[in-house]
C-alpha cells in the first residue's frame, strides 16, 4: 500500500501556496515513514501541473528515503476507487535499508500514470492508489549485504567475504559442524530464472581448497542457490519482474519491471 498522505493538497491545489505545497510534503514524508520503518528518514517533494493541479493533476512526486525497513513493497492499487486525480510520474528512491533483514544500498522505483482519489485527498482522508501503469525498478546491494545474506541463510557458515567481480559472484566462509571446521569456496557466473529468481549458473564449489564434482557439489550448493527469489523475498508473486544483472565493482545491480498489484483482501499490512 502506499497511503498517500495527500490531504493537505486539496489546500494548496484550491490556494495554490508554496507554503501549502511544502506542508504537504511534510505531511506526506510522515506517512511515508510510517510505511518504511521508524527510523527512515523521509523527504517528499510534489511538482504541480499548473493550472491543471486545481483538478487533481500533479506531475509528479519524489520520494527519498534512508534508513528504511520493509518487510515487502508497500506498493498496492484499489481498483475500486475513482480515477479522478493523476500523479504522471512518482519516483521512490530509497537508500541504506533493509527488505525482509536483507540489506539493500538503493532500491529506485518509477511509475508513470499514477491515479488517485481527488475527491478523497480535497477532503484530507488521505489517498489510496486506484491505477498505475507499469513501471521500472533498480536494486543495488554491496558485497558485504551479500555476506551477511548468506550467513543468515547458513547460521553455520563463519567469517564470510562475497567477491564480485566481472565474472560473477564467490562466496569464501568457514562452516563450523560437529566434525570441525571447513573452509568453503562457490563461485559462478549468475543467471535470471522464471524472471524472479537470481541463481548461479555452472557454480563451482571447493572444500578445503579442493574442487568438488558438480554431482556431490549439488545437495551442498542448496543452501546458497539461488541467491534471491524476489517472489519471496520482496514483493507479493509476479509484482518484480528481474530483467538485468549488471556487476559493478564490489557491488550488484538488478533491473527490471514492476507492476503494482492489487490490494489484497483484508487490512493492509501492519504498520511498522
């Protein structure tokens, strides 16, 4: 869900007052941080349409936020309400966060033709999205979010180092069991699956500085492959579609589509 806090417009689009523009944002960027954790730090910026802004047409509303922490997108649109108001194009941009204990450096989010209930946000009971085209997201995560992704996913593993490089990915840990402790090499190059999963591909594994058959390497590969599943991971199923690995020094970038779905069933996820 994204519940804007757009009551106060329906002030400044009748009057028109910077001043009232500002306090919008400010009562927006409340909101905001009420959905993204309460330690984010929030700032909104809303751009009007000129006279077009009197009638609910807004071109366009920034979000950024540090510091942030979701347990999945709170993105969702209601169908149900009317279509009168417009925001062309909404921009999230959201740095040094976590999703589901995930550590994210940047999540960047973009929809264009966004709809509103105007009617709702002059009356200040806030706004719900009711229609939004589909639009483009770009995720950015360290090597050392990476690291700690797989310890949590592998409380055994000790002291991991994730390298990427242009070549892939490579994971080097210690992984502490009843028979001692093993040193831990995988690497590979990475491969989109089904569009939502982020996998190795011919990954590669080393125990004890020794190479292992891909036959006996595969139960072991279980626990780091895949690497993301976005499904699960950060949005509701089919709400992220992954169409690009970029491996930047010491960091990985995804990019894709994203398209906003419908609210479910029932109240919204509890706010943080």
């Amino acid at each position: 869900m994204i519940l804007f806090a757009l009551g106060l417009i329906g002030v400044f689009l009748g009057l028109g007052g910077a001043s009232e523009v500002r306090r919008a944002e400010r009562h927006a960027a409340s909101t905001f941080s009420a959905l993204l954790g309460p330690k984010s730090e929030v700032k909104v910026r809303i751009g009007l349409s000129g006279i077009a802004s009197i009638h609910g047409d807004l071109a366009s509303m920034d979000v950024r936020a540090r510091n942030f922490s979701i347990d999945r997108l709170p993105l969702y649109v209601d169908p149900t309400l009317p279509r009168t108001g417009r925001i062309k194009r909404l921009h999230l941009y959201l740095e040094s966060g976590t999703a589901k204990e995930f550590a994210v450096d940047l999540l960047e989010v973009t929809l264009t033709e966004c709809r509103f209930d105007f009617k709702a946000a002059r009356k200040g009971t806030g706004v719900d999205l009711s229609a939004c085209d589909e639009g483009t997201f770009r995720l950015e995560a360290t090597e050392a979010s990476m690291a700690s992704a797989a310890m949590r996913r592998m409380p055994s593993l000790e002291d991991a180092k994730v390298t990427i490089d242009p070549e892939g990915v490579h994971l080097d840990a210690n992984s502490k069991s009843i028979l001692g402790i093993t040193h831990i090499r995988v690497g590979g190059s990475l491969q989109i699956r089904d569009g939502h999963v982020l996998a190795l591909k011919n990954p590669q594994l080393w125990l004890n500085g020794k190479p292992v058959g891909a036959d006996s390497a595969a139960s072991a590969l279980s626990g780091f492959d895949p690497l993301m599943d976005f499904d699960k991971d950060f949005a509701l199923p089919g709400t992220l579609k992954l169409e690009q690995v970029i491996l930047l020094p010491g960091r990985l970038a995804l990019t894709g589509r994203i398209r906003i779905p419908i609210k479910p069933t029932g109240e919204y996820p509890a706010k943080r």
